[in-house]
C-alpha cells in the first residue's frame, strides 16, 4: 500500500482505555478512509491528558498530512482537547462571535437554543476554523499548519457525530487542501464456506497468494462462515472491473471454486434483500438457539418489511409445539436439537407468515446444554418452500456468543441459497 | 490514574486499518487490565510491516513494562509479528523441538494431528518462550526481557484465540513477573435514564463533578438509555464498598436521584435474568421495529431460557393479527405505532407463552415511514402482567441501528422495571 497521502487517527478518552466505552469511531474511519483512497497510517488510543494529546499529535504530525480526533472536545472537565490543541500549536483561546454563530446554529438544529451561559463552547483557539456538528452540539476544531502544509481536525466523541462530522465537514475540508494527493481503493473479496485457511493455501491452492499478489496486496482473514482472501490495489473503476474479472476467472479454474459464496462484498442480508427484491419473494424465520438474532441482522436494513414478514422465537420446546407445530413426539424421539424439529419448524413459520420461504434454527449455543450424542455447538438449519423442505446439521467452534452469529449467519446464507435456488437439498 | 504498572498494546493487522475487520482484542483488552488493576496506558494499530512493528515496540516498551501484541502469528505470509519480534531482541529463530510439542498439543485440542509439513510454528526465536493457545493453533511468543525488566508477549489475532491466551497463559506470567506491582481497580457507576448530560451538569448538580472527584476520577459517558457518571479508584474491597455508599447517600440527597436506576455496572439483560431467578417469573417479548434485537440481548446470556420463554417478531399489519391477536379495527383506528396497538401486543404475546410477564415494541426505527403525527424515533414500548397492561411512549435520537438499539434497550428497563414491581404504570 503506497498511497502518497497518510492520515493518523488519535482517539481521546479515558472510557476506552479503562474499558467502559467500545470504540466505534477508529473502525469506522478505518473503513471511510480506504474508501476514499487515504491511507489511515496509524490509530493511537490515548487518555484525556494534555500531555498525552501533545505526545500522540507529535508523532502522528510526523507519519501523516492529516490528523484526525476524535473524543474530548464537550462541555465538561474531562473534555481537554480543546485546550491541548491550542496549546500545542501556540494558539490563545478567546472568545469568538463567528463560533457562537456555529453553536447557535448546532443547537438550532435541535429546536434548542444557545446563550454563552450553556457552556464555552465559543471560546475557540485563534486562527482555527470552527465547523457545524451535523449531529450534535460541539463545534468541530479545524486546523491548517501552513508551514508544514498539515491538517489538524477535532471531533466528537459520540459515534454518530463522528461519523456525520467526518463525512460532511471535514472530507470536503481535505479535499480541498489535498485534492490530487489521493486516489481510490478498490478490493476484490473472494468470500469461502466450509473450508479452513490452511487447508486452501497448503493444500488445494499452495501457489493461490503468491499469484493473487500479481493483481495487489493479499490477506487472508477469517470470518462466521468461511474465510475471506482478500485483494487490495488502487487505481481506477476499469481496472478494478478488469482484476475482478481476472481473479474470478483464475479463481473458477482451481479446485477453491467449490467453496466460494460471493466474489464481493456484500453483507448476507444486503444480499437476501436484493434477492428477494428481484424474484418478489418473501420470507419468516424462527429461531431457538439464535433467539432472535437471525432476525435481527435482517431488519437492520430499511426495506426488510417488505420481504421479512416475521419469526418466532421458540426457546421453549411447548412454545415450539404452541406456534409452529412442532411434533410433541418428533420432540420426543428426537429432541429438540434435531433435523426432523428443524425442518418442522420451518414449515410451521412459512405456514404461520405465510412466506414463499423460510429458514430455522436449532442448536446448542452453549456454555451448557449438551449430552452425550449432542455437543456443544451442534446446529440444524431447517428451511422450507412450497415444495421443499429440510435441514442441514453443522458444528461450529466458539463460545456462546460466536455460535450465535456463526449460527445465525449460516442460516442467512442457506436463506439466500434458497431464494436464489442455489440450495442443495 | 496513577497505576504502577503500564500495558502498552499493539494491534497487528493491515485488515483493520484497511477497515475489513473491526479489532476486538483492544476492547477486551481494556476492560480485562482494569478490572485487573493493570493500567492500559496506551494502544496503537499499525499494518503487518516489519518496520512499523518495530517502531511500536520502541514507544511502547518506553513507556509500558509489559507490551501486548495481537496478530500475526499465523501461517501466512502476511503473519509477520514472530521474525520482527526475533529481529527487535536480536535471536536468531531456530528449529525448536520443545515448540514443537506445544503446536502439537494445540493441535490434539482439535482432533487434529500436526506434523512440520503443516507449517513453521516450531520455528521459533531462542529464548522465547512458546504458551499453548487454547482455543487455536499458533503458539503465543513471550519474551522476558532482563536488563530492562520487561514482557514482552505476542498472542493471536482471531478474537475468542487472543482473550483465552490472555487470561490462561499470559496474565500467569505477569503475575510471576510483577506479582506486588499492581492492585484492582474498581468503579462505582450511576446510571440514569431521561435526563440530558448538561441539565445534570449545569442545572441539576452543578458542583457535582468537583464533588464526585473527592473519591476519584469522575467521567461521564452517554448510554443507549441515559448519561452514566463513573468514578474509579483504586485500593481493597473494603475501600470500594465504603466509597459507593458514601456515593450512593450523597446521590440519593440531590436532585439527580429521580433519575438514577443503577449504582453499579451491571447489564440490563444480567439485571432481568438475576430479578426473574429471585422472583420465579417468565417472560416474554413481542417485537415490531426491533426485529428481535432485544430477544436477542436477553439470549446473549447463558441460563435465559429457564425465565425467557420466547418471542415473536411481527413485522407486518397482518401478522400483528394472526400471531398476537391485534384487533384489525385497533389497527386501523391507530396505526401499528400506537399505545394501543403496544398493549395488545403485550397481552397477546404473554397469552401466546403463557408468562408471568411481556413486553412489546413497536415504534419507527426510520430512516423512513414518518407521518405527519408520527415522526421517526416515536417508539411505544407495551407491558403487560396478570392484572395490568399498558404502555409508554418515547421519541429516541439516532440513525435506524442506533434507534433499535434504544428502543430495545428502554423496552428491557422497562421489563426489568416490571419484574422488581417498580414500574410506575
């Protein structure tokens, strides 16, 4: 990765060194600056000390152009930010009309309305640019070193105001300052089920990275389902046409084709949708283990309602029977963790919602919960259609929160499967 | 924070800085050293490049006794934490066969057989010292290094790998290092629900800050259902007992007390499950716009079945009817969003599972389906028991996740709220 423009990250905050606080806003911009062709150099998570903030911005303003923060610029003690970065670049602070203008409007935003006894938010290091906080109250903190040709920008804390802060104050800001200094990433993903990595580059592919690396720079990343290869090169659309084209084709002709799912990037339940969208076909779900998170991950995405019509969630074996009509002797014979439970309670869904298609889901999550024939991690994912239905049985590794989601995302793909009529019954 | 004893961590990965993978580890990470009294003074992220592993280890091993790195370790190319670290300390990497016992062990944990064929893990550098990884196959890499008095310990990049070695393997041997260096952190947290950080700050309490202070660090952090005041110190059980009285009373005399519903750090879906166990009572959940995300909080918790009984997720009008019996004329009188329609939800669900208890929520999760009365964040949480049933409403901030997350939130407060006979109805 030798893109000409660095950008170093430093996230301020005690809540998330002490571990109250998970931070979402380096992830994120992790994610937004390879979209846009920058390279995020660096990520350094500090406390809400002045000294610290002085250190980080010394080596971050060393490695990079630009140094974005996030954290430490709201209205209480903790918040020092603001002082540190004018203290840092020798700036005094005083009191600026042209920013009480921005935080009126910030609050105005909110049907609230602002006077300097609220907070000092207007008081503002000299020569700074203050910027609207699309999302919240605290002026973003913007900063152009001339001498060093080097952008400083401060934002909240808060994810949401973050991110809308990144997006559509400070983007535009470093674009123009850098407009010809950075150019687009591209990746192409090729996405695998049921197939361990050393089994894909020892075995099927031994020479798969070493010519997967003629195109870009190559990784290997495991996720619920499978692993993901992944290949990392910048340029433009064409040529990212062109190397997609390339590496499904190489990709088609070796003995890893069985195991691909997706040559992209695309989260399971962006794909279902458009599926869905596209054949006109609708769906319910019902979950024991998974209680409710199969569900869940769909309706994340505005536009479920109009495929996802509802599920269940059956822990209970009578609940099981009560809703979907599920067999007390099916129960009986072959417990609830079962082919013959999974596959009747995708039927009892499809009929209870009325869907084209339906998927289930019965496991042992764990940490509890298994016997002797059954261990921990053991799933069936039922599913049905009008003509069909079924379970597969899978075992998956993990703690009881990792075989949720491996679980449920399992379920999703054999879901997609079928509405695409790829499902292998 | 003054803690004798400084972590400095370093995250390895070109696939987080590149935004395809969310790190895990750093958040773990800061959680599990402060409970242990540890103090995580700083964490960097940086690419899988020999040179920039090498600069981290320079400024972490500057400031920190003990560095932690996460990634790398693996069998491919791109794992290249094991030769920097070698090339860092100076050692030479060498064939081991006392490593070499340990892979297999690791192996054996799986069913698995490992020869050299497989791949270099027994190629290690001298004077490391290889742990067992109990939950993969890579071994962890320690290094003590003497003159400096410093530890140095490299685990696995995959998350439930990389919290196992920790606790079960590198935190013994900080123990044996550093035994009487370090001792426990705790908190006293006050949660409170519908009340704005500044009305706390500048209107309610305004000498609250400065007061808190007198029994440690006070910071104040905003929570899917309200602003959480933490204050840490550290010292003996004794001492943290004392201090959350003293914080509690204090509290309890000022104006914020309305608000708070938690002295302490407990998660609602802990707090629910520990009430239903002293109580003897189940539940269940009916869900419209969070499609089942709050089913889902409640089964993240091993135990949830013996009280939560199951759920329903009616996305649609019709199923509304079917499955909870909404009566179609209340629908179409007051929309799906509405306090009527959230009590008949309520009820229907804790008929439909016969539980003691039910809550219900249906609400707009946006981005889209305002009306004119009803704008997007307008959410009705319906409860229902033996004898009463209602519901509430509220107006949440945020985009559709965060909304969810919200909603469902307030909805299991609200539970919580029922089950302990607070709920004010």
């Amino acid at each position: 990765m030798s893109n000409s423009l660095n950008v170093s990250m430093i996230v301020i905050g005690d809540e998330i060194l002490n571990g109250r606080t998970t931070d979402l806003n380096g992830s994120w911009l992790s994610k937004f600056l390879f979209k846009k062709g920058l390279n995020l150099k660096s990520l350094r998570f500090i406390r809400d000390d002045s000294k610290e903030i002085d250190q980080a911005l010394k080596l971050s303003l060393n490695e990079s152009e630009i140094v974005i923060t996030s954290g430490g610029i709201g209205p209480t003690i903790d918040d020092k930010t603001k002082n540190a970065l004018a203290s840092f670049f020798g700036k005094r602070i005083t009191e600026r009309e042209d920013v009480a203008r921005i935080v009126t409007q910030n609050y105005v935003q909110f049907g609230r309305s602002w006077t300097p006894d609220h907070n000092h938010y207007h008081f503002f290091p000299e020569e700074f640019i203050a910027t609207n906080n699309p999302r919240g109250l605290a002026p973003g903190l913007v900063f152009f070193e001339q001498s060093l040709n080097k952008l400083i920008m401060a934002g909240p804390g808060v994810p949401r105001e973050f991110t809308e802060i990144v997006e559509l104050e400070f983007f535009p800001i470093i674009k123009k300052y850098f407009n010809n200094q950075f150019k687009e990433n591209y990746q192409t993903v090729i996405r695998t089920k049921g197939v361990p990595e050393e089994k894909i580059f020892f075995e099927l592919c031994p020479t798969l990275w070493q010519d997967l690396e003629a195109f870009g720079k190559v990784s290997s990343l495991p996720h619920t389902i499978g692993i993901d290869i992944v290949v990392s090169y910048h340029g433009s659309e064409s040529i990212h046409l062109e190397n997609q084209q390339q590496i499904k084709n190489f990709i088609e002709n070796s003995l890893l084709a069985q195991y691909v799912w997706q040559y992209g990037n695309n989260s399971l339940n962006e794909l279902i949708l458009a599926s869905s969208r596209l054949r006109n076909k609708t769906f319910s779900i019902a979950e024991s283990c998974t209680g409710g998170l199969t569900s869940s991950k769909i309706t994340d995405l505005s536009g479920s309602s109009q495929f996802y019509m509802g599920g269940v969630i059956t822990y209970s074996n009578q609940a099981k029977i009560d809703l979907l009509g599920v067999s007390p002797q099916t129960l009986e014979v072959h417990g609830a963790v079962s082919a013959e439970v999974a596959k009747q309670m995708a039927e009892g869904v499809r009929k209870k919602f009325k869907t084209d298609y339906a998927i289930s889901i019965t496991g042992i999550a764990g940490p509890t919960g298994q016997t002797k024939d059954k261990p921990l991690g053991l799933v069936y994912i039922g599913f049905a259609n009008e003509l069909h239905s079924g379970a597969k049985m899978f075992q998956m590794p993990g703690d009881r929160i990792r075989r949720k989601e491996r679980f449920s995302d399992t379920a999703l793909l054999i879901l997609l499967e079928m509405i695409n009529e790829k499902l292998d019954q």
